[in-house]
C-alpha cells in the first residue's frame, strides 16, 4: 500500500491543479476557483501568493462588480511573462511559437524550408535558430517554461527520437536531443506525434473539452489518429498506438506511403481525393487543393463531386470501424480532415447508419476540429506546459537558475 | 458542459397539427414538428414545400389557422414576432435584415434597446458584441466596429447569427444561411450553427445542400407539399433515404404512407 502524501506533495497538487484551471479556462475569481476545486478560500489564498510571488499569476480587482459586498480578486495567468516554445513540423509546415500560459499565441514565425528538401540536419538548425530567435525577442523579464514539439510521424515519446516520418523521409533520427542541443536553452525539448498531441489538445481547450473518450483525424498529406480511452491518450506498447491512417478499409486499394494498399489514408486522405479528381500535379496540393475539389463539387462539377463520394464512402468505413472498436463520444476531424468531412458528411454518415453497430453510434457526435489549423501548434505547447503544470515552483525555480 | 444535462427532457418546440393557408391556397397541412435543446433539427424540402411558411409560423409573422404550438411542453399563443421573441425565439431570415450603414456593435443592438427597457453604454454594448462573438469563436471579424457594408456574405451571416443569441434565446431558426455563400464561408456558417447547438440552444437550420445537413444536423425534418413526411434521427438514415423523402414524400417504411396522412416518426 502507497504511503498518504505528504502535506508537501498536497501542496504541489494543489498548486498545479489551481494553475491548470486559469490556465486552460482563463482568469477565475478565487471564490470560483474555491468552489470548482473544493477547497476553502484560504486555501486558495494561500495557494495563489505562492504563484503570484512565483511571477506565474496575478490577481487584481474584477472590473466590473454585479454584486454586493467585498468582491473576489480575479486571478490570471501571467500570459506576458510566463510563455512557452511550441514547434509544429508536419509535410505542410514549419512553424515555431510562442506561446504564453493561458494558451495565447504571442508570436509565432513560418519557417521556409529548402524547397523539396527534408533534410533533417537542416530543418533542425533552422528550427532552433527560429526558436532561439523567439525566445531572445521576448521580454527582459519574460521566461520560457519549457519547448515542446508536435510531429507528424511516429515518435518515441521518451527520447523524442523520430522513428519514422513516412512523408519526409526520416527514419531515426533524434530530434529532440538535436533540438535540445542547437537551442541550448537550458531545457529538454519534448516532442510527440502530431495528431496525439491535437488530440489531447482538443480535449483540453477544444471541441472534445471534458470528454474521456475521442478520436481525432489529423489531415496533413496522410491522416493521423489520437485516441483518447478513458481520459487517456492510447499508446501502446512503444507508444506508438493510435495510427488510424493506416487501418486498412479496402484490400488491394491504393497503394500507401507505408507500403500496404488500402489503408484509410491512400482512400481517403488528401491524396486520393486530389487523384480522384484527376487534379494530382496541377499546382495546388493540401487544404487549397482540397477546398478547389470541393467547391467544383459544390458547382456541380461531376468529377468533383464523384471523387468526394467515394472518399466520403471509404472515410465512412473507417469511422465506422473505429466507433464499433471504441464507442467514443466524439469524433473530431482536424487538419485537412476537416474539408473533406465537411465535403463529404453526406456519404461518411449514411455509412455509418449502415455500418456502425446502432449501440455505438447512438451517442457518438461528429466535429470538426475547435482548434482549426492551430490544434497541433496548442497541443506542442500543452506538451511543453506539462511540466510547470505538475510542479508549478519546482519548475519555474529550475528555469530561473538556469537563466 | 452540454446544456442539455439539467433540462427537462422533450422539445423545446413542439408544433402539433399546423394549418396555414393563404386564401383558398392550403400551403401547411395538419404539420408536426419538433426542436430540441442541444441538437440542430435540419428542415429540407423541395421549393415550395413550405419550410419558410413553417418558420413564419414559428416566429409569429403569420398566425396559424389550427394546430397546437407548445414551448417547454406549455401551450403557447404566438401572435406575432414580439411574442416569440419573449419566448427566447429568433430567427435569422433569407434576407438578412442588417443595417449596411451601421457598424457591427449598432446592427446587433439594432431595435433593442427599447425592448428591453435597458439603457446601455456604447461600452458595455461593444463588450457584449465582442464577447459573444468571442464566445462562438468567431474569428473571422476583425473589428466589432467595422461597417457591416464592408463584410464579406459569410461574416454578415455570422452578425446575424450572433445578434440572434446574443439576447439568451432558447430556439435559433436559420432560413437557408449558407445559400448565397461559397464553400469556405458556408464551412464557418455550419461550425457556428454547429457551435450553438453545442452550447444548449435548440437550431433549426433550413438547407437545400444534403452534405451540410449531414454534417451538423441531429435530426431531420422533411417537407414534403406542405405536409411533414417524417423527422428522423439523421444517425438513422442515409442520403438517399432523405433525397426520396424529399422529392417523394416517402421512402421504405419512411414517410407518408398515403396521400393525406402525415409521416411516421422515427
Ligand atoms: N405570403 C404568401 N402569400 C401567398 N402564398 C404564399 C405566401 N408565402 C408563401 N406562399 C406559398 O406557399 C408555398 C410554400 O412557400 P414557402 O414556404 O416559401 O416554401 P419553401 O420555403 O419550402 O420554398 C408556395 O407555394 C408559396 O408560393
Ligand atoms: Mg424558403
Ligand atoms: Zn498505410
């Protein structure tokens, strides 16, 4: 049997919890919070000095005052001061920001990359010194809390080396320790896949808020999945569960970057869908490729509107097996996912009234992403939040020193 | 954080047996029709099938000739546009009734003030334009002063839409929003009405295009020559089923089973 936790460990949970809660739903009064975390508000009182003299909240008198009576001083996160590095890299994008507790994007910088070129030395000297340069822009008495990097391929959440990045090419090659290296911040660079982190993302402050069970489709080239089952993202053995993509829906289908044929994503990813259309290698490719198809179909283009329906069908299988498999509440499609389930709804759920087991999809709500283009951005930087989101002094007095 | 948790159960609208005529022109004929809090209640029918007599209906601009209208399962008497707006009742209408001349704060206060007897700042009013706007994750305008004759069609859909809540209406009806749109456009239209509905208010939204119907709606209510030829869970049924209903009033077990009865409810 585990020991009680110490008063100490009582300490550091509350302190926490308290500065995930203005963290992910903004600034609170502390009798808001008192209530919402079951405490008295001396507890909180005491919980927020401890954060204010740490430089992570302030509190302040509301602005307007309805009631009666002594108000409650509002607190909130030190969005200005308190920040992190969020680093988005997927086939479609290179993208560094910074991003300030509470969830705002203070800044945030497009990364050009050698035209057809993946090459990872590169982008990882160009990403660092992006990030370098973010961090040297921000205030005097601003401070970085922590770097997190979203990835569209499969990682190894531990060490952050990429195992496999099916659509630039890499094969082991270890970005984190490269990161952390060439930014020399004083910070380990955390780094997980893409569609998990928007996944945890979208639970946290989007579409899935307050949910325990969600699937999430990322759209970029391919299509990632996060599943989260029971409050808790699906990973597997190594950790590298949850690659929806590539559940095969039709044996014998397209071929897939992966080598296999069929898989949801060469059905019913952007790249089938553009094929389909007969407009691969006309100029456009990802979401403006995409929102070209579906506009022609909206015109009545018969090609269009032919390659929507079969994608629709296909993208229907898939979702329907994953709602048999894990009864989810939602179904979030972000990314490109996002067009082509807006473009396609008609053929994606008529499936699913023909083939979703009628229990599992009794209850199951279909979403498009909260978070839009920005979901895998928020969720590198709620990765990077983690840490000072577990051990709020801890972690600030470690960044401090290192400073 | 679904509203629909501590809200008693049945549909906030519910309309029994609707007749409405126009001189010797019967156009509803003995309509039922349900909306309920939390969900999008998608109304299709061909041109002409009534669904804009329907939604008249509902907002008080014509009275009905026989029928029941229940709110909140109380029997209600809607005489006209102000009564269902005491209800919590708005709609948005085809053509959208926006000052081009006014800015966006002035069109959402537009013809408020004085019903609600409250005097408001040009402070509070630009607050409370900007956090509802805000709170539908409206990202789209930039300014909430801006002039509404420099919007595009999808963000004067959205001021539309936001002044219809901005007052905590229960029902938002949507008369065919996303027709005169483009694609991208009507995507944010949709995630809105979506949105909305997410946040506990009951939606009726008018569509001719079956894929935006697919993708937001809960259930499906089909006109068909004035008559309802079924509401049905839209998880139930498929495109084809609701393109028959539709242009043929019926489709299996779905829909009037003959010429003069209204359609089963599933
Ligand atoms: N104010 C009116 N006076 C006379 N006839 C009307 C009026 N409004 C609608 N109608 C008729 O009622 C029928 C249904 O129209 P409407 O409700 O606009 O259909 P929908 O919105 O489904 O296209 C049509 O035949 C239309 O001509
Ligand atoms: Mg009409
Ligand atoms: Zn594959």
């Amino acid at each position: 049997m585990r020991a009680a936790p110490s008063p100490e460990e009582i300490r550091r949970h509350n302190l926490g919890t308290l500065l995930r809660h203005v963290h992910l739903s903004g600034p609170a009064s502390r009798a808001a919070l008192a209530e919402r975390m079951g405490l008295n508000r001396s507890t909180i009182m005491a919980l927020t000095s401890d954060l204010t003299a740490a430089g992570l909240v302030t509190e302040e008198l509301p602005k307007t005052t309805r009631k009666a009576g002594r108000p409650s001083l509002v607190v909130r996160p030190e969005s200005d001061r308190v920040f992190v590095l969020a680093l988005d890299l997927g086939a479609d994008r290179l993208v560094v920001a910074r991003v300030g507790l509470g969830g705002t994007v203070l800044d945030r910088a497009d990364v050009a990359r050698p035209r057809d070129s993946f090459d990872a030395d590169e982008i990882i000297s160009a990403l660092a010194a992006t990030g370098r340069r973010l961090v040297r822009q921000a205030g005097a008495d601003a401070v970085c809390v922590g770097v997190g990097v979203a990835f569209s391929g499969i990682v190894r959440q531990e060490d952050g080396v990429v195992r496999h990045g099916p659509n630039i090419g890499w094969v082991d090659v270890p970005l984190g320790a490269e990161l952390t290296r060439r930014m020399a911040l004083g910070l380990r660079v955390s780094v997980g896949n893409d569609a998990n982190l928007a996944a945890l993302a979208e639970r946290a402050r989007g579409a899935g808020s307050g949910l325990d069970d969600i699937i999430y489709l990322h759209g970029d080239v391919g299509i990632g999945g996060g599943v989260i089952v029971g409050g808790r993202l699906l990973g597997g053995e190594g950790g590298y569960g949850g690659e929806v993509g590539h559940m095969v829906v039709n044996p014998g289908g397209r071929p897939c970057g992966c080598g296999s044929r069929g898989c949801l994503e060469s059905e019913a990813g952007e790249l089938a869908l553009i094929a389909l259309a007969g407009r691969a290698g006309q100029g456009e490719t990802g979401r403006r490729a995409v929102e070209i198809i579906v506009d022609a179909a909206d015109r009545g283009d018969a090609t269009a509107r032919d390659a929507l329906h079969q994608v629709g069908d296909w993208l229907g299988y898939g979702v329907a097996n994953l709602i048999n498999i894990f009864n989810p509440s939602m179904v979030i499609f972000g990314g490109v996912m996002r067009e082509i389930y807006m473009g396609s709804a008609a053929q994606v759920r008529s499936r699913l009234a023909v083939d979703g087991l009628t229990a599992a999809r009794e209850g199951v709500r279909l979403r498009t992403s909260a978070l839009g283009e920005e979901a895998t951005l928020m969720g590198a930087a709620e990765l990077a939040f983690s840490d000072v989101l577990t051990d709020p002094l801890e972690t600030l007095a470690r960044v401090r020193a290192t400073d | 954080m679904t509203a629909s948790e501590n809200q008693v159960p049945g549909p906030v609208i519910e309309l029994r047996g609707i007749d409405k005529s126009f001189g010797p022109v019967q156009v509803l004929h003995g309509v039922d029709f349900e909306a309920h809090v939390g969900e999008v209640t998608a109304l299709v029918g061909d041109n002409g099938a009534g669904k804009s007599t329907l939604v008249k209906c509902i907002g008080g601009i014509h009275p009905i000739d026989a029928g029941d209208y229940l709110f909140e399962g109380r029997p209600v008497h809607v005489g006209g546009p102000r009564d269902a707006a005491d209800l919590g009742v708005e709609i948005v209408y085809q053509d959208l009734a926006l000052a081009d001349n006014l800015d966006i704060v002035q069109n959402m206060f537009l013809g408020r003030e004085k019903k609600s007897g409250i005097v408001l700042d040009e402070y509070t009013m630009e607050e409370l334009a900007a956090e509802t706007l805000a709170g539908l994750s409206v990202r789209t305008v930039k300014s909430v002063r801006q002039q509404v004759s420099s919007l595009s069609g999808g963000q004067r859909q959205t001021v539309a839409i936001a002044k219809a809540v901005l007052w905590n209406s229960k029902v938002v009806i949507l008369d065919e929003p996303t027709a005169a749109l483009g694609v991208a456009q009507t995507q944010q239209v949709l995630e809105l009405v979506r949105r909305l509905a997410d946040k506990g208010l009951a939606v009726v939204l008018i569509s001719h295009n079956m894929n935006d119907v697919f993708a937001v709606s809960d259930r499906i209510a089909a006109l068909y020559l004035g008559r309802m030829a079924a509401q049905v869970k839209t998880r139930d049924v498929t495109h084809a089923q609701v393109v028959e209903l539709i242009t043929a009033g019926r489709s299996g077990d779905l829909g009037l089973q003959q010429a003069n009865g209204n359609g089963a409810k599933a």
